[in-house]
C-alpha cells in the first residue's frame, strides 16, 4: 500500500456497539445540549399550536403541531440510538467536552 493509500484509509474503521454494561456510563455534554435543544424545540412548537388554537385555527394549529412533533422525536429518537449504540462523532465531542472516545 503506497503512502497516498494509507492517509486515505487511516481513519476507516469498523463501526462498532458500545458495551452496554460500561463502567461509569453517564451522559456527555453533547447529549444534554441535545436534549436541551429539543426541549426549547418541544415549547416552541406548542407555543405556536398555543398561539393557533387562540385565533380559533384548530386544525392549522393540530396539523403543524403533529407535524413539528413528528420531526422533532424523529431526530431525537435517531440521535438518541445512534449515540447510544455508536457514542458521538469524536472531533465535536473533543471540542465540547475534552474527552475522546473510545
């Protein structure tokens, strides 16, 4: 394998679990940013559906509020799984939190 062919392949690796039964297995930074972000996306979608039903636009309002809902838990539920099953992409949690996976 020549030099340009191993700095294209150095970082590929096999995307593994991680161990279910780890020691000392908490929740990172980014994981409570994340959280924290559909939280704020969670009330901003019913204040809107709150606002809606006010002027008397119920189904406008139900339709957008199903639809943001549906979004969101969709991102949160694959985000979820996928750092729990994957941990997180190293570079950004290095810049968060400091700590590297493994």
């Amino acid at each position: 394998m020549t030099t340009s062919e191993q700095s294209r392949t150095h970082r590929l690796r096999l995307m593994s679990g991680r161990d279910p039964d780890e020691q000392h297995r908490a929740l990172t930074r980014l994981e409570l940013l994340y959280d924290l972000t559909f939280v704020v996306a969670f009330g901003q979608a019913s204040g809107q559906f709150a606002h809606l039903l006010a002027e008397g636009h119920y189904s406008a309002g139900l339709i957008g509020f199903g639809f943001a809902t549906f979004g969101i838990c969709w991102a949160w539920i694959n985000f979820s799984w996928f750092a729990r099953h994957n941990g997180h992409a190293d570079l950004l949690r290095e810049r968060v939190d400091g700590r590297t996976g493994q």
